[in-house]
C-alpha cells in the first residue's frame, strides 16, 4: 500500500445560490491500481464572517463513466521511496466536468466557514470509499453551503 496526497493549493468556492451543490474535483484509479480515500481536511477560509455558517462537502461515486476537465493535480507520495501514483486528480474553484451513473453517496463531512474538520478512514481502509483499478467511475467531492460563495480549501489524502 501506498499513500498520496491530493491537494488543489487553491481557494475553492461554494456556488453563488444558497444551498446548490458544485461538483468541484474527482480522483479517478488508473489502470493497475485501486485508489482508496482515506483522509480529508476540510478548512473554511471566510475570515471576518459576520454571521454563522457551515461548509459541507459529500463525496459521490460516479458509477458508469468517471469525471473530468478540471485543473489536474499530481498526487505527492507521502514517502519519497514510493512509486508515482496511477490514480489522477483534478479539480475546478466552480465545477468540473460530472461522470454519469449515479452519484452514490460515499461521505459526507462539513465544518464551519472559518474553521479546520478532518476525517481519517480506519488503518484497515475498511471504511474507506475506493474505485477499483481501471474502473470507469470517479469519486468526486461535491460542496454546498446554505451562504453564498463560502471560500474553503481541501487536501484528499489517498491510497494505492
């Protein structure tokens, strides 16, 4: 097992209409290897909010054809020793490019408009929402908020 990060380095927004989801990055497998979702840190970045919000964010499982377009990112192996990593990466500060099939709900998680909320999936990945190798499908990640354009960063950490 190998572990990644998968992080943007932008500020991504929520949609401009309260309460309306954007599709606004996947993580794909590539052709010889599972990619797992095993880490995400979720932070608000709305400083000098005047009124209490949140940010959720839901991963969904596209099952018939994966996500694309996008800002690709390269995922960064935790341990230099490790391969380069087969699953790709993209994300877009609005929307990107929505798979077909679907979506199944993977994850939901949330935290509040300036604050930080992690998840880690169990040691095992037991728990953790995975898309088999060479599998046509993504997970993407999905963000809402009941405020107009809330401002947040993400960083997936993943396994192969």
């Amino acid at each position: 097992m190998m572990y990644y990060k998968d992080t943007p380095g932008a500020t991504q927004t929520t949609n401009a209409t309260p309460n309306t989801a954007n599709d606004c990055g996947f993580i794909k497998p590539g052709a010889t290897r599972t990619v797992w979702l095993r880490a995400v840190n979720l932070q608000g970045k709305m400083g000098g909010a005047t009124s209490l919000s949140n940010i959720g964010v839901r991963f969904e499982k596209w099952t018939t054809t994966a996500s694309s377009a996008g800002t690709a990112i390269t995922p960064s192996p935790d341990d230099p020793g490790y391969q380069a990593a087969v699953h790709t990466a993209a994300f877009s500060a609005t929307t990107v490019t929505s798979g077909t099939g679907g979506p199944t709900l993977q994850l939901s998680l949330g935290c509040g408009v300036s604050s930080y909320s992690p998840w880690q999936a169990l040691a095992d990945l037991g728990d953790a929402p995975s898309v088999a190798a060479a599998a046509t499908q993504s997970i993407d990640w999905f963000n809402t908020s009941p405020t107009a354009s809330q401002n947040f960063e993400i960083q997936l950490g993943t396994a192969e």
